[in-house]
C-alpha cells in the first residue's frame, strides 16, 4: 500500500485540508493525525473490520482495547453509559488529554474493546484531531500511532518510520503539545481509579472529584496472575533496544552530583553508555550519547522529549542507557512510569 502525506498548513482553512482524510476513515480506511498528546492511527469506530486494521498494521495483540475519540464531550452519551463524574471531568478538562472508561453501549463492536464491556473515551483538544473527527461523522478509534511495543509517536517522522506502507495516510501536524499518552480513569461505584497517568495530573483531578486512587499498575509490574484493568499495561512499552537502568532521585542532598559520579563510572568502563537526564546532570556528564530531559524541575519539558529521544537512542550503537527520573508530583507520576515501562522496572540503586 502507498501512504500519503498531508502537511498541515495552521495559516489556511483546517476543514479543506482534512476532508480527504475524513473520507479516508468513512470508506474503512487508517489515518495517522496529531493530537496534543501523541499520534494516533484512526479508524471508524463503529465497523469491526476497521478497528481489525488497525491492529493488524501496529501488531497489536487483540485483548489491548482501543480508545475512542469524540468531537464534543456530549457525544459520549451516544456510545456508553455516562455518570456524574464524567460530566465533572468533561467540564473541567475536556477537550484535553483525559480518556474515561465507562459502560459500553452495544453501537460499539467488541472488536474495539478488546471483548470488554466497558469503552474508553476520549475528547482531544488539538485542532487537527478535532476537525478530523467533526468531519468524518464517526467516533474515530484510535491507539498510538507505533508499532506495538515502540516509544509512541511524537512527530510525522516517528509514525512514519513505523507505519508507512501499512497504512493510508499521515496527518503531519507538526510536535504534540504534551508527548505522553493521555491520562486513564475508570470510575466504578462512584470512586474514580487512575489507570494510566497523563497531561491531566492526580492533583489536577482530585479538585474536581474528589480521592483518586492510583492503580498499583502505574507504579509496580503487576505479578504475572494479576490481570491488570488497562490491558495495555501488562504489555512490553516504550523500550529502546538497548537494556535501560533507572535511577530514582530520591530527594537527598548531593543527588545529582552523585548521579553524575555514578554515570560516568559506568561511561568510563563502556564509552557506548548513554544517559537520559535533567539538564543539571547532563551538564557534569562526559560521553556521546547524553540525552538532556530539560531543566530539573521543568517536567513538562522532559515529558515532551521522553519519547523521541528513546527513539534516537534505536539509532546509534548505544548498549545500556542509564536514566533518571525526578519526583512523582503534577507530570512527574507521568514521566516516572513511562521510564519504569522503558526499563522494564529496573531500578538501581547508586
Ligand atoms: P494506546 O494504545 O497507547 O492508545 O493506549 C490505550 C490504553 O487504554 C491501553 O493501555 C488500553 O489497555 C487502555 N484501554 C482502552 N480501553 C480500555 C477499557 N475499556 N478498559 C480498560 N483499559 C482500556
Ligand atoms: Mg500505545
């Protein structure tokens, strides 16, 4: 199959430069569009045989279910069954980087699901997606737009390497905003669980609802007769070829120049160590493959280059990665998980 490109032009009509692309997911096909957190590849959500493509062209095993994206917080009541607390996190962060499960309604084909009962939905903020969505008159399926198992995309590029000749179209939008996968909540019995953190922090959440009670998911491997409550999440992520080792500041005096002690050590013995850190770190470092996350407390920024800079690391003779991560407050919960996935929990300690 030939991919095509659109390069989004955000100076002219949105609507004119994204018809074709909705004509694309009427007539059955898959798109890959920007959305503020990463790139998705879309399908109709409503046709069997379409979500099946999807998987087929990430190799994503079938049990993983994918999430919906709406137009408008309302359409939601369309496809499952709405409760307050989705109106409460709809009015306070949608459209935005929030995906809520809830109880499905029969319009959407298991296929989608994973065979569950419950469907995750999805409002995204970014121009792009919303347009794409409002135009092609469907709810659009839509899981990150890699290959099963690799970092998810953050730029046309990243999709690109991954996707093309398998798909029909790359929607090229330019960076996402935020460069991690949304936030997940599921809300059961009035109590919301957070499946998955994102954009939307634990903090931020907790003012609208109420406790938010983190899922041990985000935080431990689950043991392997637990089945966890995002099916994705017992899923091998985010890895660079290379084996990564995480280091976990903890907070005391002097951490960052015993970081820095600890990873040139390990530079010194192997001159193909690389490093993933805050810029404080980076500064003290000595080797070619130094990856600077950003300043030490700008979490945003680190969540934004995460992704692309795993990817880079796939394309150098890189052999073990040593990253480190910040504290677990606003994003940081966020960037310390996808680091646990990166490493497959390997913590060390220094
Ligand atoms: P992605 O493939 O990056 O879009 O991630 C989607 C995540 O949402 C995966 O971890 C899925 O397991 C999770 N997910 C989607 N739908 C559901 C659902 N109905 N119940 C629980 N988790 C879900
Ligand atoms: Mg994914």
């Amino acid at each position: 199959m030939t991919t095509e490109f659109v390069k989004i032009d955000y100076n002219k009509d949105m609507e004119s430069q994204l018809t074709g692309a909705a004509e694309i997911i009427r007539r059955g096909g898959l798109v890959a569009f920007p959305t503020e957190t990463v790139y998705g590849l879309g399908a109709n959500a409503l046709d069997p045989d379409d979500a099946a493509r999807i998987y087929l062209a990430k190799g994503r095993p079938s049990d993983n279910p994918l999430i919906i994206h709406i137009s408008k917080p309302e359409e939601a009541e369309k496809y499952c069954f709405v409760n307050d607390i989705y109106s409460k996190i709809a009015s306070a962060f949608m459209p935005g980087p929030i995906t809520v499960i809830m109880k499905k309604k029969d319009i959407i084909p298991s296929k989608v699901t994973g065979g569950l009962d419950t469907v995750a939905v999805r409002c995204p903020s970014d121009p792009v997606a919303r347009k794409l969505i409002e135009l092609s008159a469907v709810p659009i399926a839509a899981p990150s737009a890699n290959t099963s198992g690799k970092p998810s995309p953050t730029c046309a590029e990243h999709v690109r390497e991954d996707l093309e000749g398998k798909i029909d179209l790359i929607i090229d939008g330019g960076s996402c905003q935020i460069g991690l996968e949304s936030t997940i909540v599921k809300v059961s019995d009035g109590k919301v669980s957070l499946l998955r953190p994102g954009g939307i922090t634990v903090e931020m959440l907790e003012k609208v609802v109420g406790e938010v009670n983190v899922d041990r998911a985000v935080r431990e491997r689950l043991p392997e007769n637990v089945r966890p409550e995002a099916p994705g999440m017992k899923y091998r992520h985010y890895a660079p070829e290379a084996k990564v080792f995480l280091i976990v500041d903890d907070g005391t005096p002097g951490f960052i120049g015993r970081a820095a002690e600890y990873i040139n050590s390990r530079i010194a013995e192997d001159p193909r160590t690389g490093a993933l850190c805050c810029s404080e770190i980076c500064e003290k470092l000595k080797g070619k493959y130094i990856k600077d996350l950003g300043p030490k407390t700008d979490k945003t920024e680190h969540a934004k280059h995460l992704f692309a800079y795993l990817r880079e690391f796939d394309d150098t003779d890189v052999s073990v990665i040593y990253a480190v991560t910040e504290d677990e407050s606003g994003i940081g919960l966020a960037v310390r998980n996808r680091m646990l996935k990166a490493s497959g929990y390997n913590i060390i300690e220094i």
